[in-house]
C-alpha cells in the first residue's frame, strides 16, 4: 500500500512538471536567447504565450467533467504524449506564425486532459487533515524535477556555448537551443510512458457516482469560496508568470550574460521544493489561508524592493530573486489546498478545479503580452519597473483576498467543532 502511494505520487509528479516544460520553461530559463534564435520581440513572444492562454481557458472548464469521469492514467499519458509532438515542431524554429500555432497546440494538449485530472487525483490522495503536504509534495517534487531539467538546459547551453551567448555565433546559439527542447521533448515522452505504467485505474464497480455535470457545476458555482480561491490564483499566478521576465531583467537591465541570467533562473529553481514542501506542511498546521497571506505580503516587499532598487548587480538584488521564487513556488504548492478550505464536495473536484483554473490562470493570456508591450515602449530600466510595480499591486490584492479566505476558514472550523463534526481542513 505504502509502496503504491509513493509509486502514484511519484508519476505524478514526473507528469505534472514534464508536460509544462516544453511551454514554460524554454521561455523561462532560455528568454533571450529564444528571442533571438526565433528573431521574436519581446511582444511578438508575449503574444504566442497569450495564444497558450486564450485556448487554455477554452479547454480549462471542459477538461473538468473529463477528470470526474474518466481515468487518470489514461488523460495524463495522451496529454504528455501530444505535447511531446509539439515540442518536435517547436525545434524546427518555425518562426513568429508558428510560434503562435505551437504555443496555442499546448494550451491544448497540457490542459484540456491534464490539469484537472492531476488535481483531482492529488487530492484524492491525501485525506481532508493533510490536503496542504499532498499538494505541497506535488508542486516540491516538481521543483526537484523542473530545477534537475533546468540545470541540465544549463549545462547543455554552456558545453555549446562555452564562452557565453555573447561570443557565439547565431547558428551556435541555435544549435543550444535545439538541443535544449529536444531534450524536453524526450523527458515530456518518457513522462507519459511513466504515467501509463505507474497510474491504476479504479476497479470496475469502485468509481464514485458523480452525479450529472450541471448539479455539480451548480453545487460549485454556490460557493463563495471558490470565487475568493479563483482570485488568489490569479494574483498568485501572475507573479509566477512574472518569473519568466526576470532572466531578461538581468540581461537587460543587470548586464548580465544570457547563459549566466539562465543559471541564476535554474539556481533559484531548486528553491521550489523546499518552499512548496515547507509551505504546505505549514499550512496544515496553522492554515492555508494564513500562509497565502504571509507568502503574498513577502512577495510584495520583494517586488517593490526590485522594482525600486539601482540596477546593477549586487548580493541584496540576486538575494531578492531567490526570496521571490520562494514566495512564489510556496503559494503554488498549496493554493489547490483551498479545495477543502472552501468545502467542495469531492465528486465535483474537476468540476471546481475547472471553474476556478478559467478564472485563475488568465494571467497566462495577457501577463508576458503586458511584458513585452512595457519592455518594448520602454526599453532598459523604465519598462521593467513599470511592470514590476504591475506585479506588486497583484501581490496586495493577493493578501486581502487571502485575509478574506481565513475569515471563511475560521468560521467554518468553528461551525464544524460546534456541530461534533470533522473540521475540512
């Protein structure tokens, strides 16, 4: 039994942080040097990541009722499976057109049969007083595997690119890049055989009887709670969204190398499974709602600091950056906590998880645009401020709805010691 749990947790988590590289992390770690291998702005990029977004949301809510009804195995597999083909067309360079195409394929192919059924199934595996360390070990193994993979990206560019970036010919910088995504795509393929071998399906006559998708949808949709946790995702997610810009921070603004601002990236990747693991244990103990608050008004802190500091390179700066990532990877592992916090039945579980994902990763359609659009306007130090200071308001809002969420939280805890019952978190 022990030995199946780790088994399940383990794919997961494999399937959870490969399916996201191909469209996260090439952009995240490899920034400029994507651009100019591609020859993209950085607002011709932000539109190719907003076209991920825009079909995202479309397949967000669909991709619930699919996660209530049928088996994760299956859905994680194919959806790694398919990404893993995008990845082999996003190595050919295709250019700005392409770019929009593949990156609106992964809004698809990581969403539609993936997000919903891995929350679900995260959720299943833990029980209603434990729900902060089973996502808090999701999101940490993820940073395992997502800062193994960057590094890796790391090394491959530097065995390339021995003398940095700047040094290297256009067709050398190509060849790194190339080299970089098809190293994804084969991790995204052998994650999915991962999945397939890893996962069970339920026992015929075991699944749960869910009742039809419109009572569940009203059932979700009655919650307060939900929309409050949609809220905190969407401030939460912009600042994860906001990671992707501070390589190009570092060489635009910092002086730094391209390879060297990607290695400042992938060190403070390794931060994440500490940070989710610690914030969700934490959480169980004191409270999710209370560790959103304590993550965003850190975060906040950071961000003005950065956006206000000199620009030049110093301990305090790349200090920031690590703290940043700290806040950040700590609300991702537990913001999926709120599920029982806000008391969703656990039948309707993909249909919450898509409901409050259409709300919650909007940020994926319009952050990078915004990015590009202020950077672009205004080139250097000016148009990284401005949406730096973007970043900290998002923050604030983050806190208040945090404070809100406990309020519910704590009234819900005492509504269920009152009546003899369990507490759901």
């Amino acid at each position: 039994m022990v030995r199946s749990r780790v088994a399940h947790m383990l794919a997961l988590i494999v399937a959870a942080e490969a399916v996201y590289a191909l469209p996260f992390h090439v952009a995240r770690f490899f920034r400029p040097t994507l651009l100019e291998v591609f020859q993209l702005s950085a607002t011709e990029l932000g539109v190719a990541q907003g076209a991920y977004g825009v079909v995202a949301m479309l397949a967000y809510f669909p991709g619930g009722p699919l996660a209530d009804r049928f088996p994760a195995r299956k859905l994680l597999a194919w959806s790694l499976w398919t990404t893993a083909l995008g990845g082999l067309y996003m190595a050919t360079f295709p250019g700005y057109q392409g770019m929009l195409a593949v990156f609106g394929f992964f809004g698809l192919t990581t969403i539609l049969l993936f997000w919903a059924a891995l929350i679900r199934a995260t959720r299943e595996w833990g029980d209603a007083h434990t729900q902060g360390r089973a996502y808090g070990l999701l999101d940490g193994g993820r940073g395992v595997l997502a800062a193994l993979m960057a590094s890796g990206g790391v090394a491959l560019v530097r065995w390339v690119l021995p003398d940095g970036a700047a040094a290297a010919s256009d067709a050398q910088q190509a060849d790194a890049l190339r080299l970089v995504i098809h190293g994804y795509t084969v991790v995204t393929a052998l994650a999915g055989c991962v999945v397939w071998f890893a996962l069970t399906e339920p026992a015929a006559g075991h699944a749960p009887h869910i009742g039809p998708a419109r009572r569940r949808l009203a059932q979700v949709l009655a919650l307060p709670g939900v929309w409050l946790q949609a809220g905190v995702v969407v401030c939460a997610y912009v600042s994860f969204k906001g990671l992707d810009n501070y390589a190009l921070l570092a060489v635009q603004v910092w002086g730094m190398d391209p390879v060297d601002a990607a290695g400042m990236m992938a060190t403070a990747s390794w931060l994440r499974p500490v940070a989710a693991l610690a914030t969700g244990l934490l959480a169980d103990r004191l409270g999710v709602s209370r560790m959103l608050g304590v993550s965003f008004a850190l975060l906040f802190a950071c961000q003005l600091h950065l956006a206000t500091a000199v620009p030049d390179v110093t301990a305090w700066l790349l200090a920031n950056v690590l703290v940043t990532s700290t806040c950040v990877f700590g609300l991702r592992g537990i913001y999926f906590a709120l599920l029982e916090a806000t008391r969703v039945p656990s039948s309707a579980t993909g249909v919450a998880v898509g409901v409050v994902s259409v709300v919650g990763y909007t940020p994926d359609v319009f952050v990078m645009l915004i990015a590009g659009l202020l950077i672009d306007r205004s080139p250097g130090v000016v148009g990284h401020q401005q949406f730096l200071m973007l970043l900290a308001v998002f923050s604030v809002l983050g806190c208040l709805l945090s404070v809100v969420l406990a309020r519910i939280e704590l009234r819900a805890k005492a509504h269920a010691a009152g009546s003899g019952a369990k507490p759901v978190s």
